[in-house]
C-alpha cells in the first residue's frame, strides 16, 4: 500500500542527501531510520548510497559538492521529458544550472532554480524509478517549498509542471493530476535571511523518540515540535554534517495508489 512501480508527471519521486561528511551522514541515517544501504562507486573518490527500507530503495547519499557548498537535501521531480522542459523553465523566468544529461542508464536529469533560487532536479526515469516505497514510518513523506513569494512560485511551477494550487495565505498545497503532492510555505521576518529551498519530510513512528536519538547521534534539533492540524506532528533535525529536513509523525499516512 506505499510501495511505488510508477510515478506520474510532476510527482515528486527522490530525495538525496549531498554531504561534506558523508561516513558520518550516512550512519546518523542508518540508524534513526532503521535503513539499509547498497553502495556503487562513482568515480575513484566517490561513492554513491542507496538507502533500502523494506526492500525498496528510499533516498540516497553522496558526497559529490562543490567546495564551499554546506551539505543539504535534494529534491527530484519525475517527469516525461527533460529537454522539452529546459526551454519552459527560462521563458517562465527560471534558470537551467545544468543539463539535461544522462545519469548512466538510471534516467536524465536536469537541475533548474525557480525565479527565486530555490533548486530541483527534474527526473525522467529509466532504470530509476525515484523512492520504491513512500509515506510509510522510515519513507519519504512530503516535499516542501520555502519560499518569500509563493504566488510567483506558483505561477512558475505550474507553467512548468501543471500544478495546481490550493490554500491560504500562510501555507498552499500542492496537487499533481488529483493527488496532493507537497507543499509551499511563504516565509516571514522569522526565517531571517534563509534562502529559498525545496524541503523533504520523512515520516516517524515517534517524533519525541526520534528527536532524542538525533541528538545522542550527533544531530540537531532545530525548532521546536509542532503540530499540523489533523496530519501529525513535525520538526526540523540536522544531521552532524548540516543537513537539515523535517521529520514528522503522521496521524495517518495516505497509501500510494497508482
């Protein structure tokens, strides 16, 4: 019931860690999430992580940054194809930071930033399907933009991806073909001057508990826990090498239904 074969255009479908400390990312993750791991090298510095969860294939972990680049996470985007796309994203005032190339047999990618930096990989799959399992304890769970100027982001994304909009002032949900597929959230005074970013969320069993072990792990808990009203509890956690995301604690997990 979260197990993925298939994702739609414009469903957000993979999260990668890109780390400064990769050996040091990669067994906080191990270990706050249960994960598993299957490694391939990517050149004769690098090796690429694919972290298993219930035999699926959940996120990824790389060390391959720029110098001078603070770890993060990466969100991907599926889509039908790349290169009819690159075009859409500068007429729509967007920018292509690179691609479209092939990532071996896996897919093709190109990475973009929205009108107000903010960056996503769009990713047509081949090999790779993205996440093999979702929403479920230990998956990926949502996908969130930070962002100063949601209308505009708005305007872009759906220009670009056909999304469709719904919500408030505050916080505005996300819907590809029918089905909710993330979100974005217009930052205030209180954010102070973090740049606009696509945000993922994993979904926990016990947020107080998880937030625990991320400190006795060597990790950070960034804000205090929140609620989202009729969906869970939520908070923002670093890993020891500075990557943040948010963990969250579902009331109910939605099933995959392709």
């Amino acid at each position: 019931m979260f197990k993925v074969t298939k994702y739609p255009h414009g469903a957000f479908s993979w999260a990668e860690n890109v780390s400064t400390d990769p050996e040091s990312a990669k067994a906080f993750y191990l270990d706050l999430f249960g994960w598993g791991k299957y490694e391939f090298p990517i050149d004769e510095n690098n090796t690429y992580t694919m972290f298993q969860h219930q035999d699926e294939n959940a996120a990824a972990l790389s060390g391959m940054i720029p110098e001078g680049v603070p770890s993060f996470w990466f969100n991907y985007v599926t889509v039908e194809d790349v290169d009819a796309l690159a075009d859409v994203v500068t007429a729509n005032g967007g920018t292509v930071v690179q691609g479209p190339w092939d990532v071996f047999d896996s897919g093709r990618m190109l990475l973009i930033q929205d009108l107000e930096g903010a960056h996503l990989g769009l990713w047509q799959p081949r090999n790779h399907i993205g996440a093999g399992i979702v929403n479920t304890v230990g998956a990926m769970c949502w996908n969130e933009l930070l962002t100063r100027d949601a209308a505009t982001a708005k305007t872009f994304y759906g220009n670009l991806l056909g999304w469709e909009f719904y919500g408030d002032e505050r916080y505005t949900h996300i819907s590809n073909r029918g089905r909710n597929n993330g979100g974005m959230m217009e930052m205030d005074e209180n954010f102070g001057e973090m740049p606009a970013m696509w945000m993922v969320y994993f979904h926990v069993a016990d947020i107080d508990a998880a937030m625990k072990r991320t400190q006795e792990l060597g990790g950070r808990v960034v804000t205090q826990k929140m609620e989202a009203p009729d969906n869970g509890w939520f908070t923002v956690i670093e890993d020891p090498a500075g990557a943040v995301f948010y963990i969250m604690q579902l009331e109910k997990a939605d099933p995959w239904e392709e």
